[in-house]
C-alpha cells in the first residue's frame, strides 16, 4: 500500500464506488468522500460538495492523514427539464455540485499537492459537454464547465508538478438517470447509436482513472479524454 492518498468525490455509489475500488486495489490510499459517508474501499467521510466549509474541511483532514496525490472530482447530480420551465434554483444547485465543487476541491487540494511536489487531478466530465442535449441546459453547461475548468488549471499548476485532466464518459448504466435506464427503449437506441453496441460501465471508467494514476503522464496534462464507445464520432 502507497503511503499517498488519493480523495475521491462521490464515493457512495456509480463511477465514484468503482474509481474508490480500483485505486484501492491499486495500492493507493483512498478517502472517500461522499454525503452519505459511505466509500467501497478506503476512508470513508462524511461530505456534501455543495458546503463550501465543510469541502474544504474534508480535503485539510486528509491533508493530515498523510501527503495527498491525487484529487478525482466525481461527485455529480443530472437534472432534466425543459428550459423554457427551468426553475433557477434547479439550475444552480446542478451547478454547484457539478461545477463549483470542482473548483473549490481542487483549489482545497492545490496547496497539498504542491508541498507533495506535484500529483494528479481527475475532473469527471461528459461528452455532453460537446452536444445540444434538449432538457439537460443544467447538466451539459456544468460539464463543459469542467473542461475548460481542466484547461485553466492544467495551465496555472503545470510548473508545481500537478497534471489535470478531464475524463468525459458517454453513456454509463449507473443509477444517475434511473428512468432513462428503466426505459427499454433506450436501451434499443444504444445499441444503434454506440457503434460498440453497449453502454459502458463504471468499471471501465474506473479502470482509466487508475491508468491515468499508475502511469502519470505529465505530459497528458490539460487534455479531455472521451470514453462513449465510439459514439461520439459516429455519423
């Protein structure tokens, strides 16, 4: 076991479970970070992302328990709404989970990382970031946000050492959109437009995060990486 930690946003449950599981089976020291407390592997603990204090409270803690590596930005919410109904405080709360808890996490991070003498931050975004998606205004905004959120950090930190990049899966069964899943149809609709046929899963997603940690490429620094099965670039 790495003495180096890794804090993993959004551990309960989804990507974030996988990620927590395949960093700890990597060796690394994970803390877990999620509202209800809970993380497969790891430390886990109690936080909501959206409390800027108690964000911030969270990443010093582990600070304490020994040199931080590494920060995977996971925790997320979906909303779905025509935005000729959307309501404001819908639209920022999405933002506030997805977006501005990025910032603040990794900003909390920075400093640890920079005393380690450098480390990795993993943003978890969506290929959403790059589609007209009607009903989901909240949701792809937040995720675009994050790549260009990448991009700013990837640019400022370089030179202390710290790699960000943003990891944009596509369609992944988790329990983020139940209804879509409980749908048959749209299981039909996946397996036409994905040229691999299939939706992919929180394991693969949590397998590329612990690539990105393992190998530490700093040269990957800044770069949004699609994970859709190919569905992305389909005509």
């Amino acid at each position: 076991m790495r003495e180096d930690q890794v804090i993993v946003t959004g551990a309960s449950r989804g990507i974030g479970a996988a990620v927590a599981s395949e960093l700890d089976r990597r060796g690394w020291r994970v803390v877990g970070l999620s509202r209800s407390g809970e993380s497969p592997a790891g430390r886990a603990q109690v936080c909501d992302v959206a409390d800027e204090a108690a964000l911030r409270e969270c990443i010093a803690a582990a600070a304490r328990e020994g040199p931080v590596a590494g920060l995977v930005n996971n925790a997320g919410i979906h909303w779905s709404a025509k935005t000729a109904e959307l309501q404001v405080d819908d639209y920022e709360r999405v933002m506030a989970i997805n977006a501005t808890s990025v910032m603040i996490a990794s900003r909390e991070a920075y400093p640890h990382l920079k005393r380690r003498g450098g480390g990795i931050i993993v943003n978890m975004g969506s290929f959403f970031d790059k589609f007209g998606v009607a009903r989901n205004l909240p949701y792809t905004v937040s995720k675009a946000a994050i790549g260009a959120m990448t991009r700013v950090l990837a640019v400022e930190w370089a030179r202390d050492g710290i790699s960000v990049i943003n990891v944009a899966p596509g369609y992944v069964r988790t329990d983020l959109s139940p209804e879509f899943w409980r749908n048959e149809r749209s299981g039909e609709w996946l397996a036409d437009r994905v040229p691999l046929g299939r939706p992919g899963t929180s394991e693969e997603v949590a397998r590329l995060v612990g690539a990105i940690y393992d190998e530490s490429i700093p040269f990957l620094t800044g770069s949004t990486i699609y994970m859709d099965g190919g569905q992305g670039i389909n005509h």
